[in-house]
C-alpha cells in the first residue's frame, strides 16, 4: 500500500524525472549517468538481472554472486545520498517498460556497454523501445572505447584525452522518485542458481579502491617481475581485472590514480613498475575496441581464411580431450594446476591463461569458441571484448599476430621452477621428485611407486605428445599462413584493428602494404603482461 501510495504521488510529480541504469558500471565515484541524474527535477536508479545474462553460455554463478556483492554495497551508499536503487529480475525492455507506467520517467541514463551479442540485441530493443515511447536515453562514454569508430588512426590520442578529463564527481545528494526500496536482493537459490564453490576477491567499490591502493602503494613495487608466475602474480599484480569488469572502479579513476603514484613516488623501482601497469590500460580498451568495431569476433575468426581449420561441431570436436582440459587432467602438470586454480579461484595471471589457451589450440586442435565459453564462465572478471580478441589472438586465427606456442614443461620451469604451485593444486604429484615435477611421466616405475605416483593410475599420462602435437600444428598454421589469401587478409585485418603508435594509417592509402611472407606479416603489438590488471 505504502509502495502503491508512493507511486501515484511520484505520477503527479514534473516529468524531468531521470531513471539511472545501472549495468557493468557499480560503483558511485566517477559515475557520469549519476552525475547528469542531478540536473533533474528527481530520480531513480535500477539494476536488472535479466534472465538473458543468466541463461548466456559465458555466465556462471560467480558472476551473479559478485554483481549481488556488489548491489548491495551499493543500493546501501545510494540510499545514503538518498537515491533509491531498484533491482529487479526480468528482461531489460519488460522490466523498463514497467517502470515506466508505474513512475514515468522522461530520460534513461546509462553508460555505453561493449558486451557479448545477447547485451548488444538488448540495448537494440532498448533504443526502439525509447523512441517508441519518447524516452531520451543518454549514454555516457566510461571506457577508451569509441563508438563508431571509422579508423584507428588517433586513437591512442583519444584515449589518453578521455583517461585525463576530470572525474565525474556528485554534488550532494539527490530528490528522489521514490523512497528507497526494502525489498531484500536475490540469492543465487532464488535465481535458481546453484552453489560456484569459487573463493572470490571481495566485492564492491570499497574492496576496488583499497585494492587499487595497496597495488600502488605496495603490491606493485615488483609488478614487470610479478606479472609472469602464477605465483608472484596473485598479489604482485594488481587484482583490479574484476573490478573493472564490474565497474567498481572506473578506467579513468586507476589511471589518474596510477599517474598520480609515479610522479609522486621517489623510489624509481616503483615508478618504473607502475609505468609497465599504465601502459597496459591502454591495452585494456584496444582489445575492447576490437569487440566494438566488430561484434562478429566473437563468433567467427578475425580472419576468415582460417575458417573450417579447426572444427567445432559434435562430430567433429574432441570431446575427451576437451573434457580432460576442462577438468584439469592433461597429464601436463603446469597445465592442470592452472586450470584447477582458476575453477577454484575465478582469478589467473595473464601468461597461464595464453598457456591454456595455446595448449588447447595447439596441442589439443580445439576450436576456440567452445573452450573460450568455459573460461569465461571461470573467470571472474570476463569481458568480452578482451576475452575474444585473446582467445583468437592466443589461438593464432587473427592473422596478423605472432603465433605463441607455449611448451607447458618450459613454462613449469621457468614459471614454478621449485614446484610449489604445481604441488598446491595437483596433489597427487605432492611427492614427486622436483627434477621429474614438470614431466612425471618419464620416471622409472620404481621412482613412481616411491613417490606414491603411479602415471596413468594416480595422475593421467599426456594425453598428446608434446612434439608430435607441436609440429602439427606448426605446419599446418604457417602453411596456411603463407598462402595469398591469408597474406591479403592479414593486410585488411591490420587495417580494421591494427595498433597505430602514430595518428596516420598504414599506409597513405589507408591499407597496409602486403606483407611478403605470413611470418612477416605486420603484427599488432601484443604485451607480455597483464591485459586483464
């Protein structure tokens, strides 16, 4: 009754009302939707959780347990400003298109989203939707991401203009439409999702900012370093991936604060490390750009020369050794280690995860989309457009990009060369003899039954040989690679997505020259460090 009294009243109210829509943006500072809330006459905000997140293949229910983190955080800092936020569980049209008979709303304000397919059909409905009931939907820019961008050519520049503009700060609080909503959020029981299992960083923008400090101030003295062991990496690198996945933190907050830690740091080792993390946030959004320019990526490949190279219908598709990937049992110990890492902890530093990638791609000669969906679904802090731009990247089907094949024994010794990750996430291997940790299938029976490690019982023998796998899979890229077809593309995709380090095209002509063998090919710079912060 109460709620229903409340509404009516807000029906009689000025029709400048603003309806904040809360998407991957949770947070309060630096919020421009929040901002511009503040010039209406009264507001609202909302969130929904829409059953076409929850039902997408990349959605796991970590994802949803951190968003709720999150909302909670939230809806309680908003309630403070005296902003009521609504959550509510429905399709965005249906639940907008609700709302708005209940409590008419002039203007929608959001910020601009480059998300999977399912969330770029929604914010189609939602435009037509707009216009059909003359709604004025404002986004906001909160990314580097720029939308319909016609070449790359000075983007770098953008970028870099965006990331200096002040921040987006409130003043005071807020008239409100409605008085805040006590309604308790969803459970992942009451979304019909079950149980992850997963041990999560902790969510929310105040989590954000204190991780973001402690990097700057502490953690990051190591980071160039950190970045390539799983080990060193879980707190020599920034951790701030899901943060920015979520929005509790904006792009433009971690890199004014980043800038702001080296000049004001008089410890070079330090300020050169955070210079290696400044510069990959740049990185950040030039992969998300890739997704935003063109949606197909994350479907087909860059190039579609390489279509059919790999298949990924049933009857083609090796499920047995998918499986055996997904469940961390490949026989290859630094390859299994980081996949149960990842399923138990959402989280995985960048060089383990082109690992597993580069295994499943070469070793395996598994497609990319089907094993791009299962990591997604682990990692907690999923976009996508850096998700499928690396997963095309790492599976060597772009084009234009070195091939990176990763031996999995090489990486065990250089990445864990005393063992103790490998050790802490493949148990049966705890007592095997460092010298043979990185390849237990070559010792002797007797050395097995010592260490209580029987290959093939115990723990599972490779399921490919190493080499055999690896010069397979060699011929058949760089064979295909050199055929004129693919050296043409190369050219095209460089041209669509290539980096520029200065504000002309490739070429006079806006079209790279054409390289002169495959392996030759002009490359997008990739860094060896961490995409995902």
């Amino acid at each position: 009754m109460v709620m229903a009294m409340a509404m009516a009243m807000a029906m009689a109210m000025p029709k400048q009302r603003a309806l904040v829509w809360f998407k991957r943006d949770l947070r309060i500072h630096d919020h421009a939707a929040l901002v511009a809330a503040q010039s209406h006459a009264d507001a609202l905000a909302l969130f929904v959780i829409e059953p076409e997140w929850l039902q997408s293949t990349e959605c796991d229910a970590s994802h949803v347990d951190f968003a709720l983190g999150c909302l909670a955080e939230l809806q309680l800092a908003l309630q403070a400003l005296g902003l009521p936020l609504l959550v509510r569980v429905g399709s965005a049209v249906t639940v907008l298109a609700q709302l708005h008979h209940e409590v008419g709303f002039s203007h929608l304000l959001s910020h601009e989203e480059t998300g999977p397919g399912w969330s770029y059909t929604r914010d189609q409905q939602i435009a037509a939707w707009c216009q059909s009931t003359q709604v004025t939907w404002q986004e906001f820019t909160q990314t580097g991401v720029v939308r319909r961008l016609r070449s790359r050519a000075g983007w770098a520049a953008r970028w870099q203009a965006r990331m200096s503009a002040p921040l987006h700060l409130l003043q005071g609080g807020f008239s409100a439409a409605l008085p805040p909503d006590t309604t308790e959020l969803p459970t992942l029981a009451s979304l019909g999702l079950a149980p992850h299992g997963k041990t999560l960083q902790a969510a929310g923008e105040k989590a954000a900012r204190q991780t973001l400090k402690s990097f700057l101030q502490v953690r990051g003295f190591d980071y160039r370093k950190a970045l390539s062991s799983p080990l060193s990496a879980e707190t020599g690198c920034s951790r701030l991936s899901p943060h920015l996945a979520f929005g509790t933190l904006s792009m433009r907050t971690v890199h004014q604060a980043t800038e702001v830690a080296i000049g004001s740091t008089p410890e070079r080792t330090m300020a050169h490390a955070l210079r290696g993390f400044s510069g990959r946030l740049r990185w950040h959004c030039h992969f998300m750009q890739k997704l935003e320019d063109e949606p197909a990526i994350e479907f087909h490949n860059f190039a579609r020369v390489f279509d059919g190279l790999r298949e990924e219908r049933p009857t083609d598709f090796n499920q047995a050794h998918f499986a055996a990937w997904c469940e961390g049992r490949t026989g290859y110990p630094m390859v299994d280690a980081c996949m149960r890492s990842l399923i138990r902890t959402g989280w995985l530093n960048f060089r383990m995860r082109a690992m597993l990638v580069s295994f499943a791609s070469y070793h395996l000669w598994l497609h990319w989309r089907p094993t791009g969906l299962f990591l997604a679904r682990q990692f907690l802090d999923y976009e996508p457009g850096i998700h499928w731009s690396q997963m095309q990247m790492q599976s060597g089907t772009t084009g234009i990009n070195t091939l990176r094949m990763y031996s999995p024994t090489k990486q065990a010794k250089d990445q864990d060369p005393e063992g103790l990750f490998i050790r802490r996430w493949v148990p049966e291997l705890a007592r095997v003899p460092l010298p043979y940790l990185a390849e237990p299938w070559t010792m002797a029976p007797s050395v097995q039954h010592m260490a209580g490690c029987v290959i093939g019982k115990d723990y599972p023998a490779p399921i490919v040989d190493d080499k055999t796998a690896m010069k397979a899979a060699k011929d058949r890229m760089y064979g295909l690679r050199q055929s004129l077809q693919a050296r043409e593309e190369a050219g095209d995709v460089l041209a669509r997505h290539g980096s520029r380090k200065s504000g002309l095209p490739p070429t006079g002509q806006g079209r790279p020259a054409r390289p002169k063998k495959a392996t030759s090919a002009p490359a997008a710079p990739s860094p060896q460090g961490d995409l995902f912060a």
